[in-house]
C-alpha cells in the first residue's frame, strides 16, 4: 500500500499543487455532489407522492427534506461562485459535510420506528464521498469518516440501548454498522489515495512537460543561433536537413547519396563587395599577451567588427588568424554594397587606432576592397564554415595585401559604385602586389572624411568585459502565464468541451494508434484494486456472519468464494513469491509469471476484474438465494396474536429478518468496488453498475420484496400506523440509495476514466518531448562539435558564456599542417561551360570532403581540422593533449602526436591522387609542417569560432607556401623531431621566408616508413 503514496514533490510545486491545482480538479465533484444530493432529496419527495403517501401527514419528514432542498440549494449557489474565490473551497466543504451530517441525523428519528439498520446506506454515501468528491486532504477527509461513522454509531447505541429487549439484538447490529463503516472508509481512503496519487503524477507531469518544453525552446534557439552563426538564413535549412541525417544515420557519418557525388552548398550570387582586413602588428601583439588576453582582445575587436558589419549591412564570412573578411550584397542584393564595404573598413580603421592609443601597442589595420560576382556556400563535411570563391574575392585579397595600414585599399570596379560619395587618392604604384602588376588596374586609396576630426582629440578605447549576451532562458517567457496555461490544459472540466485529443462524449482518443496503445498498457497496480476488492467481500461476509445464523449452504458458498479469491491473489502477487519458488521444484517456476501477464494483458485484466466484481455482488446476496422468491409472511396474517411471535425475528428457513436491509447494505459495499478498479474502462464500469443496479432493484423491489414488507409488519405490528415513512421504508429507501450510488460511482467513474487517459496522454507528450529534446541536444552537439573541437564543444554546450569566460588555452607541443593544392587555382576558370566557377568548386568540394572523411579514421582521431583557406587544408595535432608538461619525458611524449600528423599528410597525397584517377586530373599536394607552442581560444561567445595563434601556426604557414609540390616541407626542429620517432628527412637548404628571414628547411622522405634506429641525413 506503501507504494500508492508517490513521495512528496518539491516545497514550491507542493504548495502549489494543494493551493490550486487539487482544489481545482476536485471542484467540479463538489458542484456534482451537491447536484446529486439535491436531486436525491427531490427523489424522495417524488417516492413519497408515488407511493401515496400523504406528505401533510409527516411534518417531520417533510420539514426536514424542504430545509435541506434550500439549504443544499443555497450551498450549491456559493460553490458556483466559488470558481473565483479558491481559498474558500475547502471551508465550504466542510460546510457541505457538516450539512450532510446533520441531514443523515435529521433521517435517522424521523419518520417512524429507529432501527439499528436505519440510514447506514446514507452515512456510507457521506463517509464515502468526504474522501472521492470533496477536496479535503486526507487527514481532514479521514477525519469526516471517522466523524460520521462513530456519530452514527453512537446515536443508535445511546437511543437504543435503553429500549427493552423486545428488539433484535443490537451489538450485533451495531458491529455490522461498524464494519460497513470501516469498509466505506478504507476503499473511500483507497479511493482518495488513488486519484491523489494519480493527480500528483499528472501534475508533475505537466511540469516536467513544461520544462521540457522550456529546454527543447533554449535547444532550438541554441541549435539554430549556432547554425546561423555558420550560415546565413537561405542556406541554414538545407544544411540543418544534412545534419538530421547524419544523426539519424549515425554520429558524424554522412547518409547514402543518390550518387557518387558529395552534396554541394553553393551558389553565385552578383553585385556583391568584398571586404579584407588584417591586423598589421599582431605578432607582437601576440608575443606580449598571455593566453587569455590575447582572446579577450580578439574577442573584443573582432566582436566590435562584428558590431560595425551588422550596422553597415555586412556579412562576416571568416577569420583566418588576425585576418578578418565580409561581404556586403549578401544573402539579398544591395544597391549600396560598395558604399557598405568602404564605411566598414574606414570604421575599421578607426577602431584599430582607438585601441593602439588604449594600449600603447604598435598596431594597425589594412583593409581591401573589391566588388564583383562570387560563389558562396559551404563545402566539405566537417568543421563547416561559410565562405566565398572568385576571382573578385581573390583579387580583393590582394588588394589588402598590397594596402597601406590604416587606409582602405579600393579597386576601380569599387570605386566606380561609390559614385563620388568619397574622395580618394591613387595608390603607389612600386608597392603594388605582383597580382595587381600583373593585371595592371589602377587602384586608389580612400581619404576618410573624418580623419582631420578625429585627430584633434585623443581617442578612448575600453575592453568592455561586462558586456554580456543576454542568455536564452532570459528570451524565453518564464512567466506565470505559460504555466497557468499547461496546468489550465489539465482542468477536469475540460472533459466535457471539444479537445483535439479526446472525444467528449466517450472520452476515447482521436488517434486510434494512441487509443490502441492505451488499452494495451500495462497495469501493475491492478494486484492492489484485487487486494482492497476482497476487503470489500471480506466486510460481506463479517456482516452476514453477524446477522444471520451462519446456514450451512452460506458458509459453503463462502468458502468456495474465499478459495476464488485467493487463488485471484495468488495470481496477482505471485511476483512476490519469486524467491520460495526458485527453491523449489523447477515445474512450479513458471508461478511468478502469472501477476506479470496479468498486468501486461488487458484482456486477462478485464476478465479477472469482472469475475472479482460479480463473485461481491453474488456473495453480497448469497443469504437470500437460499429463500423462495414468494412466501407467506406470518406477520402479516390476521388475527394474529403479537405475543405469539414477540420473540421472534426469524421466517421460516431461520432466516432473521433483519438480514434483508443488511443484504441491502452488502449490495451498496459491492457498489463500491466498482469504483476501486481505477483504471477498469468506463463502459464497462457502465455496463457493471447498470446490470447491478437493475439486479438489485429487481431483487429488492420486485421478487424478494416480501422480506423488505415483512419486516414492516413485524415492526410496526401492533401500532396505530402501521405504514412507515419513506425513510423508514427498507426496500424504498434501498431503491433510492442505490440509485444515488449509481448516479455517485458513475461521475466519479467518468472523472477517473479523463484522469486516467489524461495520464497516459501526458506521460506520453512527455516522452516524445524528452526525445526531441534530446534529439535537438544531439544536434546541437553534433552541430557545435561541427564548429569547434570535441574536447571544447562540451564547455557550450547549454551554456551562455560571457566575453570573458570564453575558451582559451596554450599548448607547448602543438603539430600544425597546412596542405594546399597550388594547381587548383590554375585549374579554377569562371566560363558559361563550368556555371561561373560551380564545378570547379564541385570538385574542390570532393577533395576537401574526402580529406574530411580521414578524420573519422580511428587512427586519425587526434587530428583536428581548424579551418580551410581556399584550396588550402589547415589541421592540428597535439590539441587535446594537457598543457603545462615540464619534464623532458613528458616533453618527448607530448611530441609522439608529430608522426599522426605525419601519416595524416601522407593519407592526404593518397586521396587526392584517387581524386585524380577518377577526375583526370594531375592535381599535387604541398604540405608544410612545424611545431611548438601555440595559444588556442574561441571567438566570439554567441558566434563561436576555434582558431589557433602563434609563431608555429605562422612557420607552418610559411613552410607550405614556400614548399614543393608533391613534398612536405618542415622546419629543422620539426626534422629533427621527426628523426627521433624513425622518419627520414633531408636537407633542402636555407631559402628566404617572409616575416621569418632565413631558414634553414627540411623535406620529409614520405617514400620510406619508419626505420628503428634515426636517420643520420640530418647530421
């Protein structure tokens, strides 16, 4: 029984769930209550008149059923109102209950003769309903039951008991009353337990629901904030459908395709501007901060370029290290592109010396710009990143290259669109880059309109670190409004209005697949309906072993019926009995499975449960089978002397008489166990209670209706009146009372069966809640490990980081690999015969894809890919190693990542050389690799971006730029590096590197594998 009590939910949702949401559901059955007493009363007034009775000649009766029409009516009124007052449910309720006390009161001495067995139905109806139909706690309701019971009792017992002993035994009779009190409380208290336990879940359901619902808006938010971070808008929907199906074919593979072909994002778009800037002095500037500052100060400038696109109408497409570059006229074209691009980058410029006066460093900013036509979109299948292709987008790469720092380099397309909206001067022409000389153009310089202004007074620059995105649970309406809204879904009155989820009249679901699965759900708790049901038989047969004299037929029936009985829980508690049977005979282990088929099929459910309800009604008028339908009642004969049958209370067959309003009272416990099968179907409940209402009806009123007169005769023999009232009347007052309890057990019936579908149906909104939800967090991580590395995805996920919680970190032993191929810019040609440049692009798409296939290689799990640049392949290794290593020890091993990324490059050539057999192609590789410390970080805390700086990331670059085809190229630290782990390099000699002077490089011999000892070529 322990288990019906669910533990207590949280202090706040407790309250809340006892203040309103309790007395809400339960406050329909209060108005019902009322409905059904007042209708009660009008069903005596009416019994009366049909009976012919006159109603003048029982003031008592009729005074006492008119006050409590008005009174009841009255209280009907206020609780109709009491919709808007909530805080005052649970007084009128008591009020409602102290009304039906005194009204049970008023019945018992009125009307005629005071018995034993007087208003026990009715005292039953209150005892039961202050626990299913009022919305009292269960301390309180326990309260009212034991109240009522013992009042009753107690009334009987001080009237009667001085009374003479011409009377039936009272103590029998009044151990009866008690048992059938008991009786009613305990199912009435199962009852209660039941559909608290079943309101606590629905709530909390809805809770939970409700905060799923929260979590899966926060998911998609982050998802898509995350997705438009890396794609604009037109292209976010058909990336986000690639990425469902890699989740739903697996993590991080890719789904069939219907050919041999990777799918391709790209698209050219016309009339667009190209911006490229770069930091002039980052180096240094580099060289000087510690990890974090050096993150905190991109973050900051390049969210402040961010800032300066968004108001410019730019779209940032990357940031290649301290180089940063957008485009204006993208997605939708812009008459003003041009003019775009050049405000941004003189805004650019002025940032740049803001911070420069702030800092004291030596820095500065060089911006090209170039407009024309490009192919935008997204190609390979890892670490995607929005990006752009052309000619254009080359040469205003070099335009920025060949600029002037802090001055915005423009060519004469652009300037052509500015249409004289700035001034500007020509550009040197013996500092132009070798591209620009060789397509020989003209290029100009923009005079920034406000440069005489803003050199008259010093400028200010703030890191403005309290600067915090607003978080998206702040975006989300986490008011009460939403909550009143779900717990409003759960109204009990709801049952009764249209619903897109269950049809009103019969409450059955729209969706016939849910109805199915409904009916076909498991039900443990139905070993616990069968446990209190035969409590209810076992309250039968204490009554008429009470008030008969126990016939030997009626103790042969019961016993087959206990053996039925325990057979029913044997069956449904044999779980229980695992470990007994497991010892024994292994015929016998088969027995425990018995309760689980009976909660797991619903049709052994229905059957067992029917069996069980119609075995208590049997049983409940067992001691009148053995009687004849008609009989001759000696009572009633005339002439008959009242002392010759003074003593006796018994009809022929020893049969007491007092046995009939008992049997009566049996039927009303056998009501009841209609309404202990919580989760029984509600047409079968209708169906139970309709046969058992007419049986009883037909019993009482028609064929065994001779006892009920009997005992009226034996009663009232010898009085003036020999007619009682309606109240007093067995079989009269039984029909009405039976009908009240049908019409009682069949709103509560309805009300059980809503609160159970609704259960079932929140219960299963909830779980195809949690798996979206948890499908949107796996595309959320897929997508951000998308975007930055598996060992920093984790840190945001689910997190709204502030500027300067943002990720950083130095490594010391960090392989950086740039692979190129050189002959794709050769091969790349923009013609009506390609589309512009698409299938160029297409078969750059197949390199850099397979190249990404690489990565899911186990071997190559510790290769990170950071970025692609063009036709250029950037990875590392060494990322995920712990940072901080001293010891030479640790040092050497730090470093035994270099062969991965050696092996990785070799993987590299391997697949661009099947590339070539299947393209016709000659395409070559270019590798450069170096190693050493680097700083690592993420830019930009709602628009993240992983990158990595530093001296090796620079060498690195240099040593694929100055490489040779079909080689790669390597540092002399890095050969010597790699001659300790068994490669082979040779010399190439010292050559001449930008930023770097001479150095002396190294060719690594991809020819051999490795070799045991270390190669002496590099002495």
């Amino acid at each position: 029984m322990a288990r019906l009590f669910s533990p207590r939910p949280p202090p706040s949702e407790d309250l809340f769930y006892e203040t309103y949401y309790s007395l809400s559901q339960q406050y329909p059955l209060l108005l019902l209550l009322l409905v059904i007493v007042l209708f009660g009363l009008l069903a005596l007034l009416a019994v009366a008149w049909a009976s012919g009775r006159e109603l003048a000649s029982d003031p008592g009766f009729l005074t006492t059923v008119l006050c409590a029409l008005g009174g009841f009516s009255l209280l009907l009124g206020l609780a109709s109102r009491e919709q808007r007052l909530q805080r005052w449910t649970r007084p009128l309720s008591g009020l409602v209950w102290a009304a039906l006390l005194a009204l049970g009161h008023g019945f018992l001495f009125t009307g005629g003769l005071v018995s034993a067995w007087d208003q026990v139905s009715f005292f039953l109806f209150v005892i039961f309903t202050v626990y299913a139909m009022l919305p009292l706690g269960m301390r309180d309701a326990a309260a009212a039951g034991l109240v009522s019971s013992t009042s009753h009792l107690l009334a009987l017992g001080l009237y009667l008991g001085p009374q003479p002993g011409s009377r039936p035994a009272l103590l029998p009779q009044l151990a009866a009353n008690a048992v059938v009190f008991l009786c009613g409380n305990v199912a009435g208290a199962y009852h209660k337990a039941l559909m608290e336990r079943a309101l606590r879940a629905t709530f909390r359901e809805a809770l939970s629901s409700l905060h799923s619902r929260r979590r899966l808006d926060t998911e998609k938010k982050h998802q898509e904030h995350l997705l438009l971070s890396i794609l604009p808008a037109y292209l976010a929907q058909e990336m986000k459908a690639e990425i469902m199906a890699r989740l739903q074919a697996g993590q991080g593979s890719r789904p069939e395709s219907t050919n041999n072909f990777h799918s391709l994002y790209v698209k050219r778009h016309q009339g667009v501007s190209v911006l490229y800037a770069d930091i002039v002095g980052f180096t240094r500037l580099a060289s000087e901060c510690s990890p974090k500052e050096l993150v905190l100060m991109l973050n900051e400038l390049f969210g402040k370029f961010d800032q300066i696109a968004k108001e410019h109408e730019c779209m940032r497409i990357k940031i290649l290290g301290d180089c940063y570059y957008c485009v204006s006229g993208l997605p939708l074209s812009l008459p003003d592109h041009a003019i775009n691009c050049v405000r941004m980058g003189l805004d650019m410029c002025r940032a740049i010396r803001k911070l420069r006066a702030a800092t004291g460093v030596d820095i500065n900013m060089r911006v090209g710009v170039h407009s024309g036509s490009v192919l935008c979109g997204v190609i390979g299948l890892q670490k995607w990143q929005y990006d752009v292709w052309s000619h254009d987008v080359t040469l205003a790469n070099h335009m920025e290259a060949s600029g002037v720092p802090g001055r915005v380099h423009i060519t004469g397309a652009t300037l052509a669109l500015l249409a004289g909206a700035y001034a500007v001067e020509d550009a040197v022409m013996e500092h132009r880059d070798p591209y620009l000389r060789e397509l020989g153009e003209p290029t100009y310089l923009v005079i920034d309109p406000r440069e005489k202004a803003l050199s008259s007074f010093s400028p200010q620059w703030s890191l403005d670190r309290s600067r915090t995105p607003r978080g998206f649970d702040d975006e989300l309406d986490t008011g009460d409004a939403k909550f009143f809204q779900v717990i409003e879904q759960l109204n009990s009155q709801k049952q009764w209005k249209q619903s897109k989820d269950f049809n009103p009249l019969t409450l059955y679901f729209r969706e016939k697949e849910m109805e199915k699965e409904y009916r076909l759900s498991a039900l443990p708790a139905f070993k616990y309906y069968a446990a209190c049901t035969f409590l209810v038989f076992l309250s039968n047969f204490i009554i008429q072993m009470l008030v008969t004299n126990r016939p030997p037929a009626l103790a042969i029936t019961y016993g087959i019926a206990f053996l039925l009985f325990f057979l029913l829980l044997f069956i449904c508690f044999s779980e229980y009995l695992t470990k007994c049977v497991l010892k024994g005979p292994k015929m016998l282990h088969w027995l425990p499975t018995l309760s689980v088929l009976v909660a797991t099929r619903p049709g052994l459910r229905v059957a067992l449960g029917t069996a069980t309800i119609l075995l208590i009604f049997a049983m409940a008028i067992a001691s009148l089978v053995f009687l004849p339908v008609a009989s001759h009642c000696p009572f009633q004969a005339p002439n008959v002397s009242s002392m010759a049958f003074n003593l006796s209370w018994e009809l022929p067959g020893s049969l007491p008489l007092i046995s009939v309003p008992y049997s009566m009272h049996c039927c009303m416990l056998g009501f009841l166990s209609c309404s202990l099968f919580l989760h029984m179907s509600f047409e079968l409940k209708l169906l139970l209670l309709l046969l058992w209402l007419a049986a009883s009806c037909s019993l009482f009123l028609h064929s065994h209706a001779w006892l009920s007169d009997c005992l009226v005769a034996r009663l009232y023999q010898g009085t003036l009146d020999s007619r009682p009232g309606v109240l007093k009347d067995p079989k009269l007052m039984g029909a009405v009372s039976f009908f009240v309890f049908f019409f009682t057990l069949l709103v509560l019936a309805r009300q059980n069966e809503y609160y159970c579908r609704l259960d079932f149906l929140w219960k299963k909104k909830l779980r195809q809640e949690r798996e979206e939800t948890e499908t949107m967090e796996n595309l959320t991580r897929l997508l951000l490990e998308n975007v930055l590395p598996a060992h920093v995805a984790p840190q945001f996920i689910g997190q709204n980081r502030r500027n300067e919680d943002l990720y950083h970190q130095s490594y010391e032993c960090v392989c950086v690999l740039f692979a190129s191929v050189p002959d794709f810019k050769e091969f790349y040609s923009e013609s009506n015969i390609n589309h512009e440049g698409l299938e160029c692009l297409r078969l750059l798409n197949e390199i850099i894809a397979d190249f990404d296939e690489l990565l899911s290689k186990p071997k190559f799990s510790g290769v990170e890919k950071i970025k692609t640049i063009g036709s250029t392949y950037m990875a590392a290794t060494g990322l995920n190693a712990t940072s901080g290593q001293d010891t030479q020890q640790d040092a050497e091993r730090s470093c035994s990542h270099l062969g991965t990324m050696v092996e990785f490059a070799v993987a590299l050539g391997s697949k661009l050389d099947v590339i070539n057999k299947h393209s016709f192609n000659n395409f070559r590789l270019r590798v450069g690799l170096n190693h050493g410390p680097v700083v690592a970080g993420v830019i930009g805390a709602q628009k993240p971006q992983y990158d990595i700086w530093g001296n090796t990331v620079n060498v690195a670059s240099r040593m694929e730029s100055t490489g040779v085809l079909g080689k790669i190229q390597v540092t002399e630290e890095t050969a010597w590096a790699l001659q300790s782990l068994g490669y082979t390099c040779y010399s190439r000699g010292i050559i001449k590197v930008k930023g770097k002077g001479q150095l002396c490089t190294y060719f690594l011999n991809t020819d051999l594998t490795r070799t045991g000892p270390p190669s002496a070529t590099l002495g």
